[in-house]
C-alpha cells in the first residue's frame, strides 16, 4: 500500500466508479495518520488510522473491515492530478 500518494488535506478520488472526498491528517511528523473518504452523493465512507513505531506498522480501521480498507487503499485512483 502506497500512503504517500495521499496528499495532506482534502482530495479527490474515484473507487469502483464512483468519486470519492478524500481527506488525509498527519501527525507526530509523520509516524502517524488518519484517512477518512467519502463517497460524493452516496453512503460509502472509509476511515482509518495508520501508525508507524520502532517495531511495526499498524493499520487500525474505524468500525469496518481491514480488507474493505486495504482495497480502497490499493485501488482508489487520485483525481487531483489531472484537474488543475
């Protein structure tokens, strides 16, 4: 899974045809981060938090499967680059 093409704030992405609001919060200078999307004009949302120590990484998703997570995780295509 590639984190870093999550930018820092809000973006947009599209996931199994639909475009979703993409809003990515890092802290403690880096080690950690919180990812929340939502599916524009539907019900879908996908919220986790990742965390990064000396002896692993975790991935803690809210209230939803991992793999549900991990599939948008690998799936979603960024938007932002091509809209300018």
């Amino acid at each position: 899974m590639d984190f870093q093409k999550f930018p820092e704030g809000y973006s947009t992405g599209m996931y199994r045809g639909k475009k979703y609001g993409i809003s990515k919060t890092t802290f403690n200078k880096g080690k950690s981060f919180k990812l929340y999307a939502e599916e524009l004009g539907g019900s879908d949302f996908i919220s986790m938090n990742f965390y990064s120590t000396k002896e692993k990484e975790l991935l803690k998703p809210c209230e939803m499967p991992e793999a549900k997570v991990v599939d948008f995780l690998n799936k979603v295509k960024l938007l932002n680059q091509m809209e300018s």
